[in-house]
C-alpha cells in the first residue's frame, strides 16, 4: 500500500507541471523523439530532458535509445493507479453529497410539515393587529 502511495505521488507530482504535462499530451497521439518532444519549447535541451526523466522516473513515459535518438512513449499503466484513486475519491463525494441531499430534503418536509400545523396568521401592518386567515380557524 505505501508503495502504491509512493508511486501516485510519484505520478501526481509529475504532472504538476504543464510542460510534462503538455509532453504527456503530445505523447497520447504516438511515440516521438525527445527532438520532436523538445520542438515547441523554448528551454535548452539538458533543462528539457530534466522533464522527460521525472516523467520516466513516475513511470509514465518509457524511452529507448537508438543510436543518437531517444524516443519516448506513454505508459499508460502508470495512470491506472490516479484513476483509482479518483474513482475512490467520487463515490466517498457522491455518497456525501446524496447524504447531504437526504438530510435538505428532510428539513424541507419537517418546515413543510410545520407549516401545515401552525395556523396562518397574517400581521397588518398599519394597525398591527394579528388577523386569522379564513379557513384557519
């Protein structure tokens, strides 16, 4: 378990970034070079294989070597964890937020219920005297 943690951290925390994020992107339609990776950022290229290797590291990017070109691919199997842990996360908020539904709903018959028990009474306001509604006697 605290290795799954470690590892989503790990994931989360690699994606924090927009540029390893917009790399992850670029990644979905296809493996790429680290060149054609690199193309539409303006950063030095020993900055830019900083992301590529925290991207490798939570295991999200796979990369090879073949001769002087390194190409990249997604690894998919990384995000199943995240996808996990956020399914997790909306069936605890939808059970809260149906508890939370229940209870409104509750409060609203018990004022309904109320107000069927009490007799109407209506305040003029110029004489301030209380006058009783007709049918409510």
């Amino acid at each position: 378990m605290a290795n799954q943690l470690s590892r989503l951290d790990q994931v989360f925390s690699a994606l924090a970034d927009p540029t390893r994020r917009a790399i992850v992107m670029r990644l979905c339609a296809g493996e790429a070079s680290v060149g054609e990776l690199a193309d539409p950022f303006e950063m030095a290229l020993p900055s830019f294989m900083k992301h590529i290797h925290v991207l490798e590291t939570s295991g999200l990017v796979l990369s090879e070597k073949s001769g002087r070109v390194r190409t990249c691919r997604l690894s998919p199997d990384a995000l199943v964890g995240a996808e996990d842990w956020f399914q997790q996360q909306r069936a605890i908020w939808e059970a809260r937020l149906d508890r939370f539904e229940a209870y409104v709903m509750k409060l609203k018959k018990d004022k309904e219920r109320a107000g069927a028990k009490r007799p109407s009474n209506k305040t003029n306001r110029t004489t301030g005297k209380t006058t009783k509604r007709k049918g409510s006697e």
